[in-house]
C-alpha cells in the first residue's frame, strides 16, 4: 500500500533523476488499500508540480481490487498515445493475472517512440515464459515499427528463461542496462529482477536508484539515443 506520502517521494525521485518517461508497476487506481487514490492521476499532478511541465499518463489493469484496479502504468512529459493492453493469462493458469501496457510517446518533429510496461507472474517460471512470448509476438505484428523501450519487473534474474526469451525468439530485444546491481532488496533477499529492453535505440548511460522506504522495488533507468 502506497498513501500520498509515498507518492509524493516517488515523484520526487522521478524529478531528481531528470527522467521523462516512467514505466511504473503494482499500480492501485481507487482501491480501498490505497485510500481510493487514482495513483497515476496524482503522480502526473505531482510531477507537473515539480517539474514545471504538463506529464500525462495511462493505466492498464490487471485485476479489480477492492473496490478499484490493480495494473500497471505509463506516466511520460509527452503526451502519450495507447497502443496496446494486452492480458497476459494463459489457459488454465492458477497465479494471479497480468497485463502489458505499451503506448506511443508523442513529440514534435519526431516519429513516435514505443513505451512498454511489463510484471510477469512471481510464481512458475513457465507461466513467465509464456507472458513473454505473448508481449513479443504482440510486438511483432504492430506495424509501422517504431524504436521501443520496455521496463518493467520479470520476477527472475538476468539468466532466467524470461530474460533469456527477451533477447533471442521471435522479435529479439537488447538489454539497455545497467549491467550490475540489485533492484528488489527485502529483508531476507536481494536480487536484479527489474529491467529495461529496447530496440532501434542505443544506450548512452543506466543507473540504479535507491528508493529507500518507498519501495522494496529501487528505480531502474536509461538515458537514450533514438
């Protein structure tokens, strides 16, 4: 559960990492766990407090959840345009559902940008599998292609069949980076689980950024040529 304290920081560490797009995940929109707060909504105001600039945003649910919506987001400073939600359920799955989000970035005198938010299933690793194979064959039918950036947690370390599904298969992706560092730090365990793929864009500089209290989840960024 995130309340509006939390928030606040989040977009505080968005602002202080000069970033311009934001992948987020484990997104609440009005459930009762979250005080009924439309999270993407208040990050994007908050942002543009901070920052001076219009932000926009888009949501894709998961799942209801008490009362509201569990998914995931996309906030940018450029106004963005929905692609894609697709659902991530497989038949006969017995782990809680997912879903992807990808959008167009919109900005003057240059093509679109393809932003893609993604969190794979904790448990199976087959089920994680699956879930990428589905985002990527997606992917692959969407025409014009446009350079694309997906960020988001695989639930498996750099090695796990879902990173190795990203980078080989159908519409094979490349690793933005950062090459080291963890990015999920429980109490009891500590792991490289979040990262950023991309295609037709070329890395300049990635980092990790400890979020503190905030989430168990540190921020993963990218900065990119396109």
């Amino acid at each position: 559960m995130l309340n509006k304290k939390h928030l606040n920081k989040i977009a505080e560490v968005i602002c202080l990492a000069g970033l311009q797009v934001v992948a987020l995940q484990e997104v609440d929109l009005r459930s009762l766990r979250s005080m009924f707060v439309h999270q993407p909504l208040y990050l994007a105001g908050k942002l543009e407090k901070l920052t001076g600039r219009k932000w926009f945003y888009l949501f894709a649910p998961a799942i209801r959840l008490l009362g509201g919506y569990y998914g995931n987001a996309i906030l940018a400073a450029y106004p963005l345009q929905e692609v894609l939600k697709l659902s991530l359920e497989i038949p006969g799955q017995r782990v809680e559902k997912r879903v992807f989000l990808f959008a167009h970035l919109l900005s003057e005198n240059r093509a679109p940008v393809g932003i893609g938010s993604f969190h794979l299933s904790v448990k199976n690793e087959y089920q994680r599998l699956q879930e990428i194979k589905k985002i990527k064959a997606a992917l692959r039918k969407l025409f014009p292609p446009v350079p694309l950036i997906l960020g988001g947690d695989l639930n498996g370390r750099r090695g796990s069949a879902a990173f190795q599904e990203m980078l080989t298969g159908v519409f094979p992706l490349e690793e933005l980076g950062p090459g080291k560092g963890d990015s999920f730090t429980a109490p009891t365990y500590r792991a490289r689980i979040d990262f950023l793929f991309g295609k037709g864009v070329t890395p300049l500089a990635s980092g990790i950024v400890d979020t503190g209290e905030t989430s168990d989840h540190h921020l993963v960024w990218v900065e990119c040529e396109i």
